[in-house]
C-alpha cells in the first residue's frame, strides 16, 4: 500500500518535471491535438459510408487543386478528399501504433524476461533469435513480410508486429542482468522471497524507465514505417491512411500536382515529430545520464 | 564596500624597480558563475602573492574555491558559465639567465632564470608594471595568443586524476611532443640542425602544426631523413622530460598508452608534461589525491625535489592539511571564496588565528591524539548564491558577533609578524570599521589573547 | 568450385558441414557488394555479347545520327531470339517481326492481308485454299535470299515450322503451329502447302503470320546445332537469320541491340539501321526522347502529361490495345469457397438481368479519364483493330435508371446484396475499374456491397488459376488476339476455356446460338460473312454480356517529330522499323 | 594483434548468424502465396500447374526445398525474377551497382557532414550554430523520408529544374563501357568527361535526400558526445599546454567524440539501406530498392528472398567493419565479447 503511494507520488514528481521540459511539453500538446481529432474525426468531417476508413471519391473531381469546392486540400487521381484522408488517417494511424506497440511490448518483454531471468540456454536461443532479426534493416524485413504476406493496412500492421520487439527484448534482458546485480535484489532473496516476487516487485519496476522512453519514440517510429510502407503501396488503394494519400500522390508531383503528397506527408512528420521530442524529453527526465542516441 | 582600502593595505612595498616582486599577485581575484538558481560567486575577492620559487599551499573544503582560483589564473574556467568580474591576475614571467643560460648561476642563485624586466621602463619602473620594473602581465586580461604562450610555457598546471586528465587514446610521447612544439619549435629544430634548411613543411611539422597529408608526404617524400631527425629530437626531449620525473626507461614507456601505465606513473607522465618546458609556476590541483597513499609520498618528494632543482614557484592546491605543511613554504586557507587566514606555514599551524582555520586544526587526527578530542566543525559551507556582505563564517563561528553578520572582514596582518593575516574581526579595531565596539566579537577564556586596542598597525589605511 | 561447395551443401543434411560453404556465398555476395562485376556478370551469359560489348561500346549511342532509328524498350529478348523458343509477348517476338519474315504480312492499316514471301495470298477465289477449308497453298517468292547469303526455297519453310514442331520448346510458342496444322509439304522448289486439322479462317492472320512461322534458313541452323527434340538452339538464341529488311549485327546485354539494313532485301529495303536501347527507366526513357535521343518509346502513360506540349513530339493515339480490359462474372462459384461476407447465391450472375445492371452501373467516362488518363473509349466486344469490329456496334455506358429497372426485375433492389472482385493491387488501370463500380454500384442503392478484394499480381495469378474460379469477378485485362475467332472462342464461347471455367452455358439466353455463331465465323473463310458473323455476335454479347468491358485502351505511340510516315497497326507485335524514315 | 583475433571472432559468429538468416527467409517466403503464383495463367491446365510445382520441388519436404533452394544460391541460382524476367543473379549486379553508387556517396555524405556538422555543433554549444545543427538532428529523426524526398523533388525539379531523374542521359550513358557498373566511375574510367558530369547531375540530390536522415544520426550522436568529451579533464590538459583551441578539438576532443558516434554509424548505415527503397523509388533510380518495391508490390518472392539476403549480409558485414572500426578507435576496448 505504502509503496504504492510512494510511486504515486513519484509519477506525480516525473510528470510535473515533464511538463517543465519544453520539448516535452510541446510534443504532448500536438499529440494530445492528433488524438483530439481522431477522437472527433466524425465531428471534422462527414464519415464516409459504408467505409469510413476509405477517402470519398469524386470521380467527377480527380485531381482537383486545393481549394476547389467541397475539397479544401484537393484530391487524388482516385477523386479520394485530401482532407478526409488526413482527418481519419489519424485514427488509423492511432489504431497503428497502439497495437503495434503493444503487441511488440508483450512480447518483447515477455522474452527479454525469460531471457533474462532464466539465463543459460533459452537466454542463447532466444538472443540468437534476436540477432537474426536485428541483422536486417527494420524496413526492409517489415517490407518483405507485408510484401509477401500482400497488400493490406492489417498485413502492415502483421510486419511491423512481427518485426518491431526484438528492442524491448534487449533492453528488458539488460535491465533485469544489470539489477540482478544490484544487492538489494540479493537481499531481497535472503529475506527468502521467490524469485517470481522478486522479479515481480524489484526487477521489473526498474527495468521500465529505459522501456517506456523508448515505447514513446517508437510510436513515432512506428506511424513513420508503416506510413512508408502504405506509402511503398502495401495498403488498400484508397485509404485514409496518410502514406497511403502520399503513395497517391506520389505520381502526380512529377506532373505538377503537389498538394495530395505535401499534406499527406506532413501529418506523418508532426506525428513523428512530437513522439520524438516528447520521448527526447522523458529520457532527459527519467534518466539525464544517456543523451544523444 | 571598497576594494581598493584592502589591496594597498596587502601589497609589501615596493620601491621602483625592485626586481623582486612577486612572481604573481591576485588582486581581488572575483570569479562568479552564472546558473539557474543565481549567481553564484565562487571566488569573491582573494589576495594572494606567490614569489618566484615559492610554494604556496591553498587550503580549504571541498566547494571553498580553491579550484577555480587556480584554473582561472591561466582562464581554464568554462565562460559561459564562469565570470571573470573583477580584480587582477598579475603574472611576471621570467627568462632564463642571460649569465647562464639556464644551468643555473650565482646571479639567478642557480635558478637558470631571472626576472623579465618590463618592456615599457625596461626595469625603470612604471604604470605599465606597477612600478616592480617586472614585466608584468594580467592573465584575466591578456590576449588569447599571449595567454597561449604562458599556458603550458610559464605556467602548468598538473591536474588531481592523472587517469582522466592524460587523453586515453594518444601516447605518451603525442601528448608530451604537443607540450615542445608547441613552445619550444625553434629550438627542436636547432637541436636536429635544421634551423637554417627547414622548409615550411618540416617547421610546421616540429610546432606540430602539419596535416594528415603533411605527415604522409614526410614520412616518404625526400625530407624523410630531416624528419626522422626531428623525431629522434623530439624523442630525445621527451625521453629527458619522463627520466627527469624518474619515470623508467621512458624511451619505452613513451610510445605507450595512459591505460597501459600504473597511477603512479601517470602522475609522473603528468608532472613530465608539466614540467617539459620549465615553467616558472607550477599549480598543482590536489595532485595526489587520487593516487593510493603509498604512490602519494613518492609523488610528493617528487614535486618537492624538482621544485627544489628547478626553482619554480607552487601553488599547491589541497584539502589535506597535513600534506600542504609538509610540502609548502606558506600557507593560505580559502573558505567559500574568500581568503580566510595567510601565513608562514609553521606559524600558521602553530597558532591560527581564524577561528576557521583553528576549526579546521582541530579537525585533523594529529598523532598522540584520542578520537574524543577532535572537534569537526559545526555547519556547512554557506550558499554562495548573491551572498550578503558579512563574515561568511559567521554562521559557524563560536564567536561570531553582530558586525560578523553585516560586514565583510578583509584580511589583516597580526600586529606580530607582518606575513601573517587573518580576514576576522578578532584582530581588528571598531572604530577602523566604523562599527560599534559592543558589535564586536570577543574571545572568550580560549583562544589567543585580544589584541591590544589602540595599538597602531603598520598596514593600516593612511 | 562452385560446383563442390554446392554438392557438399546438398550431400549433407548437417548445418555444421554446411557453414563454410554458406560462408563462401557470403564472399560471393559480398564480392557483388563490391560491385565490380557488375558488366561481365550480366554478359557473361552469351558468347560474343562481349566482343559486342566492346564492338557497341564506342560507337554506341550516336543517338543524333540521322542513319539509324533509335527505338527505346523497357527490356530485351531474356528468352532469345529463336522464333522457336520465345515466349509469347516477350521482346523475343518483337525482334523476330524485324529480322525474320512470314509467308503474308499485316498491312499498315485495318486487319487485311498481303503477300510477304508468298507471292499470293491464299483465298478459295484464286484457288489456294481447297474446297473444305484445310489445305492452304503457298506460291514462294522467287530470288529471295537469306541474312547469310543462301536463297529462300520452300524447303526453308517447311524445315522452319517443322522445326518448332519437333523442337515443341515449353517456353516457345509451338502449340500455335501443332493445335491446327495436319502436316507440311514441299510441292516443288517455290511452292509450300499446309494441311490444316480443321477449317479455321484465322489460320493466316493468327498462325502464318505468327511469330513461330518465321522463316529461318535452313542452312544457318544446320549448320549451328541442328534441330533436337526438346533442345533449345544456343546459336538461334543470340543470333537471327532471316529474310528481313533489318538483320541483328551485335548484342550487348542490358544496353541495347544494333540492326543494320539488309542490303540484298527482296523487297524495298528499309531507309534505316535500327538500334534497340534498353531502358528500364521510365524517366530516362522520357528524357532521352526529349533530348533527341530515341525517335520511338515505349508508351508510358503517366508521363503522356510530361511530354505533351512538347513541338519535337508526336503523340498518336490513333492506335488501341488488343488487350480486352474488362470485369468478368463468373457464373461457377464454388459455394463453399464463396469470399466471407458475400451474400450472393451462386447462381447470382446466371440472371442476364444483373449482368447488364451491372453493365449500366458502371461508370465508363469516370474511368477513362481516372484509368486511362483519357486515352481510351467506349468498347464493344472485340477491339478495334480486328477483323469485324464495328463502330456502330451497341456500347454500354452508365444509365443508373435502367440499372435500378433491371436489379429491381431481378428482385436484389431492395434486398440487396455484397459482392467482392478481384483485383491486382497498386495497378493504376485495373484498380479503378473496381473502386468506379464499387462507387457506382453503392451510390445506386445504399444496400449493395461491393468489396473490392486487392492482392498482389502473384496472388492474384494464383487465385486466377484456381479452377473453379473463387470470386464471383475479376478484373483484368485479356490476351492480344489478333484474329477474332480466337478472341471470341476463348472468353465467349460457351464451351470455350472461359466458357468452361466460368459456366456460361447457365448464364446465355441461347448459349446454342452463341455457339453456333462463333464456330460457323471462324470456320468461314469469306471475309464480308465473317464481319456480318461478328456483327451479330457483337450485338447478342452486349445485350447478354459476360463481362463489363470497361473500355478501349488507346495505344499512345511517342515520336520525334522527324519520324516520317509512321504507321502503326496494333495487329504488329511492334511498330515495324521497315516502314520509318527520317528527315 | 588482438584487433585480429577479435575480427576473426566477429567472422566466425557471421556465418552462424547468416545461416539462422537464410531460414528466415525461406519461411517467409513460405508463410505467404505459392512461390510460383506470378507464372500461374488463368488459361494453364492442371498438368501445368503441377509441372511447374515440381519445377520449384513443391512437391516436396519443406526441408529439401530449403536444401534445394541453399544449393542454388551456392551455385550463384538466386532464382528467377519475375518482375525483370531474368534470372536473379544477372539482373542482381547491375541493380546493386547502381544502388552502390547512390549509397556510397549518401554515405560520405551523411558520415562526413555529420561528423563535420556535431563537432562544429557541439564545439559552440549552445551558439546559434549549435541550435541549428540540432534542428537538423532533430528533424532528420522524425522527417518521413518518402515526404522530404517528394518535397525536395518538387523543389528542385518542378520549381527550380535544377536535378533530372533517374540516373543517367542514356545517350552518353551508352557512349561509355561500363566495367564497373557504378555510371560516374565508368565515365571516369573512360576518361568521358561530359558522362561524369552526367552522373554527378543525376547523383547529387537523391544521395542528398539518401544520406539525410544518417546524417541526422551521426550529427546529433557527434555533437552530444562531443559536448560530453569538452567537459573531460585531458581536454582542460590539453588547453593548459597551450594548444589552440581548434587543435584541442581536434586532436583531442574529437577523436574521443568519435567513438560513440561510430557506434552509431551501423544503425545509420542500416538507414541507408532501408531509405534506398524509397528514394530510388521517388528519383526513379534504377537501383536495388525500385527493383525490390516493385518485387514487394508484384509478389515476386524470388527477387524479396534474394534482396532481403543481400541486405542482411551488407548489412552485417557493415556492422562488423563498424565494430573494427571502433576497436581501432578505442585503444582502452577490452576485445571479446
């Protein structure tokens, strides 16, 4: 009980001291913005039946310039609204990088753990695993999966699941050999708990700094890879996705008609953008010891 | 309050041209530092001499300043944050004797070196040198290029670490070579016979200015063989530098790395560095205090004898009393920025007369001594955060007094012995101050005797 | 060395034995990391492509020279240039129809015949073809002499179809020959005669004139390797000997081919050398017809914008595909493999009813201007440039009213229904055809469904190959048929492959009928019956249609305006440098 | 001496590691569609099919395939590519030099600005030099390099008409021989001089956009390190012999500085393979990244097999001269694990 007040009152500390770091802060402010409008999408503009996820399409307006009427940012050569992309593109993008991340969390601390904890054998297997993934470009094998799996947003979200946990399995593994060291723990043991408590009550709670910092840049992260990918054409042609409004713009820059690729893309930077200056931030607070990286 | 009525009053007299001035002078030396929470003044007013070949001892805790005293002498302080807001930093270098040329005489009384004389009254006397006829610098205030040809030329400094001062990654001999050609080109050159058909290459290569590329097309063009000598002259220097510090066979120990070499041998390599081209002070920052206690007495006869052979002025910077007696001629005790007490090293620890420094005594086991009788001092350095003017120790002074806590002490000398002063109101008159008598503190049964009152001092204000 | 490492990477199953060999495949890619072998490993392939390299090297390009036409392609001949081994649509064929010649020829314009080596066309009114429609005749021209100086007899036919019958590659295009020819004969020195299987009017447009019936000299083959059952020839590959006006001089692997004009040609020879650039870029290939460099390229359409308003280019889109691109029902879906939440029946395209809804549904002008950047037009059901198509033809376009008439006649309008279509992803042409009639069809009614279901070309050649086909449509386009007998066997005839596959006989009003037309126009050998065969056909197809075919596909051929008298008949494989010149 | 013996180590882990990564692919390559779905027609009759399937040992064990498929690649067989209807391994070199010579240059690029830029940063903290150096830092993180490539694409072909796409004028492209392949060294090589210039024109930019978001990486680790290495007391040493300033930095300061940085080089080059992909696509360069983009939207597994194995051995081999590298740099690394 106590303990529990007392890392209350410790998060309370932490997030005051985020708020007081700039970067920080502003990076939660578009966040909280980009979270908003998902929330609100409906609100911003008219869902789109029966799929809401699909940009209405003009087929009598392709292509049409910013500003044209009932297309304030334009549209794709589909006749898909610019704006209803962005709008829901950032629900999609939400949906993205929470699943992924959780399920890369899952399963890279569930395995960093075990490596960690267990140690000996399963610790050389499952490491090794972690290097065959780690010997290949994160994109690239992201890109292979999906490639091969086919097209679609849900594969996408498959790839960079699959590709994405192999970090949180090190660091945990790092963490929890550097605190098994620390005596406390062994003390902890002498007072005869099981190493489950142990691990439970010592370990865990202080391998989560370094976890969390980098679970926040990897939301970026995450929007910004799979974005490339639906950008490479690996989502459904017409979703309101925003790679997927670049990739349909992407033909039409060379012929003059920037606009779909500008304000597709530069929903992915403001997304990326505030989860890296808010994880910048975080790190500075939680541990100021590692800068840079 | 006025800076002025003090440093007059701390200067010995000196009558134009006199030749034996101090080798340095800080004149109310201020160094503040700008942070978040203020400004914090770490040095605030130190007056210190150090005479040519004179070890000083600065004593003081942790966070007292001594370490910004000593780097800011040769500006090794970070600005921004560090401030150098006032006072002066006077350094009067010498040459080597025009008698000798530095193998040491009955005129430079074996030191191989003489004072420089101004260069504006060529020893005459005048505003230039504050009339010492002294060539005479002000370290704060010299420029960058200037400030370069002392640093490391006429005054070096040994760092407390030698495992993190020594770069991890260049050898021994890269790190000494820098020291010789950086200053001492020419005369590599001469030594390798060069002096005459050193071409642009060779002379930037011996003041180790050469490229990369400059280095490859030595190594193989047609100047190899004159390159090769430079080397080996440069070795030779090196080699003597390392032997003089009795570092073992150092044509080997050069070509190794820091991490390859003991503690011990560090700091050897460190004062080698320091020493190379005879400098005339040497500021030694805690240099033993990392090394384990047995290494520390060897490295301390070390300092001693070379100081001794080659007459360079210390400044021996240190928390450990016990080391600073046994090393330095005086003695000066800093706490939080200000100099508390100045004297000759024996007077001073027979008979302190700061309350601080009697603290501070009293707090080191001597021998024959039981652990009950050693009084630790009460409190903590203060927050020098925008401090007020007053006694800084007033706060854990046993004797402070109202006048403690408005009024800034200046150093004094006891009516006794000239040399020896103390920054305490113990020793000073009431009226001198302009404060009430009854303000003033007073000894009590412990403790030396009052002054007596009315007594003129010769260093009082005319 | 090679060889070993692989032996023992195969010999043993043990992963320790099999490390270093798998190291010595790390130092091989590692040495193609370094690049340096980027030139030979490419050549490496063909003998003398390297003395060609050296040969093309210095005086390749000389793209300004007014003596050769520059033609830039997205690739080269991967399978060879032996009429007998490459494959259909690979740039094998289009170098054979430039160095190789048949017995009749195409005309520049519309879909009729003219001698080439045969000095006749064969027809029953000048009595080369026989009564019943299965012997043809073929009158040799005289004096006609191959690339390497041998003349051309009715030998050299007979030896060049029999040879790709008995070599029967499994990449090459036999089976155009083996499906209809009975046997070959040499009449005498200058006459050549086939027997056919069965009568089949498309024989010379789709068979003599194909690329397998390519006249090759006897003597060169005999001469390099001979013909062997199942055996590719190596020297046929990379060399040609034909007739053609143009004769293949070097070949430098990856960059581009040179032609020369073939000096003793029979006919007028042609006014040009021809070289053959290989660029796979498409903005290179745009670049370099700007610069003057290529006097033909590929059509590219997303770059038609980028060239367009250029004086120095001609853009003709006088030309359409052969390719049918079209949206096809099928009428066989296996219940239990019906796509999760479709909730069609089966038999749900077997109503005429829906098929033609779908058909007025559909928006076409949307489609040519998104699909087709506007380079197309409403279709009927065969493509322009063959025989028996017919402007005035019924054609499809959007008419909601009458969609919403026949879906409520057939009963879905107010129970409605979803439906899915396959479709290959990221193709900028197909993907519209199913987002316009997902579009379409919804804004017609809130309770249809259509999924468009998009998969990688792989999986959807996968999924395309099932038999029974497992989505109720598909998008694609189809094969360029150049006779239209073929064309209308394969995809509407009741029993044809499609017809099969897809059950059409449930879906025809009178699939007898249907039948009946498409065999009697391709047995006929009268042309003008032929037409009115097709004519009919045409009409019953629209109005039972099988497909919805979403357009005409323009076919853009971009030139330098220096380019004199260029024609272009789609039923080529390729524009025919033969008939170019320039000023 | 023990650099050696560590680089041997590092050498004899590679295999392993490349084994493990090969199985990898080959089950990737079988989770999805049949390998042989891109040769299928929808006219092909059963017989086909199953010929073809035995023509790709479909027909038997997982295991033998993946033997079968091992052999090949030994015997240089990376299969066939369907989407340049070739085989692999002729089409492979080609598309590699081309990529190789993008990335080589985006390397320098994104290595030595970066280096350049984090000690020019680091050396004026918090100057305005130092704050625009960490806007690049900073930006090049979260920049989508598929939207800055796009933007730059607008700007300086659209706008400006400064850079050409794709990677060459094919007319000078085909007056040269290509023995290496890479088109500016040819043109070198054939003393062509207008080439050259060609394929620096067409090189410029894309390399620019390439090595971006590793110079971000390189400059922001540089300058952080850097300000770290100012702080140590050798650097102080260093001012009190006399040195100036600009050789304490670099003769000091910055060799120290280097190390982490060259730590981070691997993931930088990591970067520059993945950013491949995209900006070849963008700049339309004939590369190994356009080839695979197309492979990935064709699904053509043999070319995604055999690009994801090249990457993965670039890519380690890059890390591995990346370690080396730092064992030389670091005289104090303890070698081994």
């Amino acid at each position: 009980m106590h303990a529990l007040r007392v890392r209350l009152r410790r998060l309370a500390r932490l997030s005051r001291a985020v708020l007081r770091n700039p970067s920080a802060s502003a990076g939660l402010v578009v966040i909280v913005l980009m979270l908003l409008m998902a929330v609100f999408a409906p609100l911003l503009v008219e869902a789109n039946t029966p799929d809401p996820y699909q940009m209405p399409r003009d087929w009598a307006a392709i292509n049409a310039p910013p500003g044209t009427p009932g297309h304030p940012l334009g549209t794709t050569p589909e006749g898909g609204d610019v704006l209803y992309g962005i709008v829901w593109g950032s629900r999609l993008s939400v949906r993205l990088a929470l699943t992924v991340a959780s399920i890369t969390l899952a399963v890279g601390i569930t395995l960093g753990s075990l490596a960690g904890s267990i140690g000996g054998r399963w610790d050389e297997y499952i490491m090794r695993v972690v290097d065959v993934f780690m010997s290949i470009p994160e994109l690239i094998l992201a890109l292979a999966i999906a490639g091969i799996l086919g097209p679609s947003f849900r594969n996408i979200i498959l790839a960079l699941a699959v590709v994405g946990w192999t970090q949180y399995a090190r660091v945990i593994r790092g963490e929890i050999l550097k605190v098994k060291q620390k005596e406390y723990v062994d003390s902890a043991r002498i007072i005869g708990e099981t190493p489950l408590r142990v691990y439970l009550r010592n370990v865990l709670p202080n391998s989560l700094t370094p976890i969390i910092v980098i679970a926040t840049l990897d939301m970026g992260k995450i929007v910004l890879v799979g974005a490339t990918l639906s950008f490479i054409g690996l989502a459904e042609t017409g979703l309101a996705e925003w790679g997927n409004v670049v990739s349909a713009g992407q033909q039409g820059v060379v012929a003059g008609r920037w606009w779909v690729a500008t304000f597709g893309g530069a929903m992915v930077f403001l997304w990326a953008l505030a989860f890296n200056m808010l994880g910048d931030g975080l790190r500075d607070v939680l541990d100021p010891r590692v800068e840079g990286r | 309050m006025s800076h002025t009525g003090p440093t007059t009053a701390t200067l010995p007299v000196t009558e134009p041209g006199d030749r034996t001035a101090p080798l340095l002078s800080l004149r109310d030396l201020r160094v503040h530092f700008r942070t978040e929470r203020g400004v914090v003044h770490a040095v605030d007013g130190v007056n210190l001499d150090i005479a040519d070949g004179e070890t000083v001892g600065l004593v003081g805790e942790t966070g007292s300043g001594k370490t910004v005293t000593a780097r800011s002498l040769i500006r090794l302080l970070p600005s921004p944050p560090a401030i150098y807001v006032g006072g002066q930093a006077l350094f009067r270098p010498r040459t080597a004797c025009g008698q000798c040329a530095g193998s040491g005489c009955a005129k430079c009384h074996g030191a191989g070196y003489v004072p420089e004389p101004c260069q504006v009254c060529a020893g005459a006397g005048c505003e230039g040198c504050q009339h010492t006829g002294r060539h005479t610098l002000d370290m704060l205030k010299v420029s960058g290029r200037v400030l370069r040809t002392i640093r490391g030329n006429n005054i070096a400094m040994i760092f407390q670490d030698p495992n993190k001062a020594l770069n991890p990654n260049l050898s021994v001999r890269k790190q000494l070579a820098e020291v010789f050609s950086e200053h001492r080109a020419g005369e590599l050159l001469r030594d390798a016979g060069l002096e005459h058909e050193a071409g642009a290459l060779l002379r930037r290569s011996a003041s180790g200015r050469s490229s990369f590329l400059e280095r490859r097309t030595l190594d193989l063009g047609p100047l190899r063989s004159r390159h090769r000598r430079l080397e080996a002259v440069i070795d030779e220097h090196i080699a003597g530098a390392l032997a003089d510090t009795h570092v073992p066979n150092p044509k080997k120990i050069m070509h190794r790395f820091p991490h390859e070499l003991s503690g011990g041998m560090k700091q050897r390599v460190m004062i080698a560095l320091a020493l190379a081209c005879g400098p005339d002070l040497l500021i030694a920052d805690e240099p033993t205090t990392a090394l384990d206690v047995t290494i520390q007495a060897r490295i301390l006869d070390l300092i001693a004898e070379l100081q001794e052979r080659r007459r360079v002025a210390v400044l021996y910077i240190s928390h450990d009393l016990s080391i600073v007696r046994q090393i330095s001629d005086r003695v000066a005790v800093l706490y939080a920025g200000r100099l508390a007490e100045v004297g000759p090293t024996e007077r001073l620890f027979e008979d302190p007369l700061h309350p601080y420094t009697r603290g501070l005594l009293a707090a080191i086991p001597a021998f024959g001594q039981r652990r009950g009788e050693l009084v630790p001092i009460e409190g903590t350095v203060p927050e020098l955060v925008d401090p007020p003017p007053c006694c800084r120790f007033h706060s854990r002074c046993p004797h402070a007094a109202p006048a403690c806590r408005h009024v800034e002490p200046e150093l004094h000398a006891r009516p006794s012995i000239q040399s020896h002063e103390a920054a305490c109101f113990l020793y000073e008159q009431a009226d001198a101050l302009g404060v009430d008598a009854r303000d003033m503190p007073s000894m009590g049964e412990s403790g030396p005797p009052a002054p007596r009152v009315g007594e003129p001092s010769a260093d009082e204000e005319p | 060395m090679m060889v070993t490492t692989d032996r023992r990477g195969q010999g043993s199953g043990s992963t320790r034995r099999r490390i270093p060999s798998l190291l010595a495949l790390l130092m091989v890619l590692a040495l193609l990391a370094a690049a340096c072998v980027g030139g030979e490993a490419a050549q490496s392939t063909d003998g003398e492509g390297d003395q060609a390299a050296a040969a093309g090297g210095d005086e390749g390009g000389g793209g300004g020279d007014v003596g050769t036409f520059v033609h830039a392609l997205g690739g080269e001949p991967t399978t060879g240039v032996d009429p007998a081994a490459v494959s259909a649509g690979s740039y094998g064929d289009r170098v054979v129809i430039q160095v190789y010649e048949f017995l009749v020829d195409i005309a520049p314009d519309g879909p009729d015949l003219l001698p080439m080596l045969a000095t006749e066309v064969p027809t029953q009114e000048n009595g080369l073809v026989s009564e019943d429609g299965l012997t043809y005749t073929f009158p040799i021209r005289e004096g006609i002499t191959f690339h390497d100086g041998t003349d051309l007899t009715a030998d050299d036919v007979k030896y060049s179809w029999d040879r790709v019958i008995t070599m029967d590659l499994p990449e090459g295009q036999a089976g155009t020959l083996t499906e209809i020819v009975e046997s070959t004969r040499v009449v005498d020195d200058l006459t050549f005669e086939v027997t056919l299987t069965e009568p089949a009017a498309w024989f010379l447009t789709s068979v003599v004139n194909s690329v397998p019936a390519a006249v090759v000299s006897q003597d060169a083959v005999e001469e390099n390797g001979g013909v062997a059952a199942g055996e590719p020839n190596e020297f046929m590959r990379d060399n040609a000997v034909g007739t053609g006006p143009h004769q293949l001089v070097s070949w430098q692997r990856n960059e581009q081919m040179t032609f020369e004009r073939f000096e003793d040609y029979w006919g007028e020879p042609a006014a040009l050398d021809a070289r053959w650039e290989v660029v796979v870029d498409d903005a290179a290939t745009v670049l370099g017809l700007r610069g003057g460099d290529f006097d033909l390229v590929e059509p590219v359409p997303q770059f038609i914008p980028e060239v367009e308003g250029d004086e120095n280019i001609v853009i003709d889109e006088s030309g359409f595909l052969l390719e049918p691109l079209h949206l096809a029902f099928n009428l066989r879906i296996p219940e239990e493999a019906m796509p999760e939440g479709d909730t069609i029946p089966p038999d749900f395209f077997h109503d005429a009813r829906v098929r033609r809804a779908f058909n007025y549904a559909f928006d076409y002008e949307a489609f040519i201007q998104a699909g087709l950047g506007g380079q197309g037009a409403p279709a009927t059901y065969l493509p322009p440039a063959l025989l028996g198509y017919d402007p005035d033809a019924p054609k499809y376009e959007q008419d909601l009213a009458e969609a919403e008439r026949l879906f409520r006649e057939a009963g879905w309008w107010d129970e409605g229904f979803t439906v899915s279509v396959l479709v290959e992803a990221g193709n900028p042409t197909f993907s519209p055809v199913g987002l316009i009639l997902k579009d379409s069809l919804e804004a017609l009614n809130p309770n249809f469904n259509v999924n468009v279901v998009e998969v990688a070309e792989a999986q959807f050649d996968e999924a395309h190959a099932q038999d029974p086909f497992e989505y109720p449509m598909w998008i694609k386009n189809g094969d360029p048929f150049r006779d239209p007998h073929q064309l209308m066997f394969t995809y509407f005839h009741p029993d044809g492959p499609w017809g099969q596959t897809l059950g059409y006989r449930e879906g025809y009003e009178d699939p007898d009928q249907i039948a009946e037309l498409i065999e009697e126009a391709g047995r006929s050998t009268d042309v003008e019956e032929r037409e009115r065969l097709y004519g009919e056909l045409l009409r019953l197809l629209h109005d039972d249609p099988m497909w919805i075919w979403a357009a005409d596909e323009a076919n853009v051929q971009i030139y330098r305006d220096e380019v004199q008298d260029f024609v272009y008949n789609p039923l080529w494989i390729m524009p025919r440098w033969r008939y170019y010149d320039k000023g | 001496m023990e650099i050696r013996e560590y680089v041997v180590r590092r050498l004899l882990k590679l295999p392993l590691l490349l084994f493990l990564v090969s199985v990898l692919v080959f089950g990737l390559s079988r989770i999805g569609g049949s390998p042989i779905g891109i040769y299928l027609e929808h006219d092909m009759t059963h017989e086909q099919v199953v010929e073809l399937e035995e023509r790709f040992g479909l027909d038997e064990s997982l295991p033998e395939q993946y033997v079968a498929w091992l052999g090949g690649l030994f015997r240089g067989d990376l299969g066939f590519s369907a989407v340049s209807a070739a085989p692999v391994a002729t089409v492979l070199p080609e598309k590699l030099a081309a990529s190789l010579e993008l990335s080589v240059l985006a390397a320098f690029i994104a290595f030595g600005l970066g280096i350049g830029l984090g000690t020019f940063g680091g050396a004026r903290r918090d100057r305005f030099a130092d704050h625009a150096t960490r806007v690049i830092a900073v930006s090049g993180a979260s920049l989508p390099l598929f939207w800055f490539a796009l933007l730059v694409l607008i700007l300086f072909y659209l706008v400006l008409g400064w850079a050409p796409l794709g990677r060459s004028d094919p007319y000078l492209y085909g007056q040269i021989v290509h023995p290496t392949g890479l088109y500016s060294v040819d043109a070198l090589l054939n003393g062509h001089w207008p080439a050259f210039v060609d394929a620096i024109r067409h090189l410029w930019l894309p390399a620019l956009v390439l090595g971006y978001e590793g110079l971000a990486t390189i400059t922001r680790v540089m300058r952080s390190s850097l300000v770290d290495e100012l702080q140590e007391d050798y650097v102080d040493l260093a001012r009190s012999k006399g040195l100036p300033e600009r050789f304490v930095i670099k003769r000091h300061a910055r060799r120290n500085a280097l190390m982490p940085t060259v730590t981070v080089m691997g993931v930088a080059f990591g970067l520059l393979l993945q950013g491949s992909v995209v900006v070849e696509l963008i700049f339309q360069w004939p590369g190994l990244g356009r080839w695979i983009a197309t492979a990935v939207l064709r699904g053509d597994q043999a070319t995604i097999m055999a690009f994801v194995l090249v990457a993965a051995v670039i890519f380690l081999l890059a890390n591995l001269a990346v370690d080396v590298a730092y064992a030389y740099l670091d005289r104090r690394v303890v070698l081994g694990e």
